[in-house]
C-alpha cells in the first residue's frame, strides 16, 4: 500500500511520526496536513503506536519546534515507510 492511500483514512488531528525503513530517521508531525505529498509514492512497510518528542504544554497545544516550550512524549501513530 502507498502511503497516498493510507493518508485518505488518517485522522487529520492526530500526531505522526514518519519512520524511514532503510535509516530509521524519523519525523514527527502534528497534523496530518504537515506531511509533505513527497511521502504519498513511498510503500508503508507498518503502523503502531509509539511515544516520540513534542513540545508546547500540553498534547492539544503541541508543536515540532524547540521553542515552544518543554519536551512532550506524547503517543503518536508511527508509520514506516519505504521507496523500495
């Protein structure tokens, strides 16, 4: 499966983390719409839940910046994806 084809049953408001499957580099994302369609080619490999790093203060305000305020672990979806 695509990820385009993931990405139309997603929660829009939900946090993601986008893992690469070859590196294990990841991304954290606090919408849906924050995903770049460079993603939307690439073949999901898994989904789960985990916890990863936000910050703000609170899961409802909540950010990918630094300075936004303290360091979150809050449970996102974890997607897994690959350009093989």
């Amino acid at each position: 499966m695509k990820f385009k084809e993931l990405r139309k049953v997603l929660s829009r408001i939900d946090l993601l983390s986008i893992c690469d499957y070859k590196t294990l580099q990841y991304y954290n994302y606090v919408r849906l719409s924050d995903v770049a369609a460079d993603y939307d080619e690439m073949e999901v490999k898994g989904v789960g839940l985990t916890r990863s790093e936000f910050y703000g203060v609170s899961r409802d305000n909540c950010c990918t910046d630094r300075k936004a305020g303290p360091l979150l672990f809050e449970i996102c979806l974890e997607i897994v994806l690959s350009d093989e």
